[in-house]
C-alpha cells in the first residue's frame, strides 16, 4: 500500500506544550512526521508539518490530535 502524505498547520493549547504528542502519534499510528515550520511559546503552539503514513493511520494520528485539543487544517 502506497504510503499518503498530508501537510497540516497544528495548533494546540498551552496544556499540550510540554506533552511529546508528535512522538505519541508517531509510535501509536505508525505515522512519519517533517516539521518544516514551529513557533512554540508558554502560552500555544504552531507547526507546520507533513504526515506520512497509510491513510487509516493518518485518520487515526489526527482523530487522536483532535480528541487532545489541537486544532489541524489542511494546508
């Protein structure tokens, strides 16, 4: 199976800053990350990034962003 890349804009809340959640989705989910933008403050964080992985894989990695609090957009 072809393996599907997604580039997203992240956004997620100061609870979040310190949690590994790219880590997280990359270990459960079995998905690739490339950050190719970030701006983390104390307050929010923002990356721009590619996902890569099997379609069902990436459904299941941003499901699980969403269910955290982060916001996704496709870019």
């Amino acid at each position: 199976m072809a393996a599907t890349i997604r580039k997203l804009t992240l956004s997620f809340p100061q609870k979040l800053i310190r949690e590994p959640i790219l880590h997280n989705i990359s270990t459960r989910f079995g998905v690739m990350f490339n950050i190719s933008r970030a701006n983390v403050t104390e307050e929010q964080g923002f990356l721009e990034l590619a996902l890569e992985g099997d379609a069902e894989a990436l459904e299941k990695a941003l499901e699980y962003l969403r269910s955290r609090g982060v916001t996704i957009e496709e870019s």
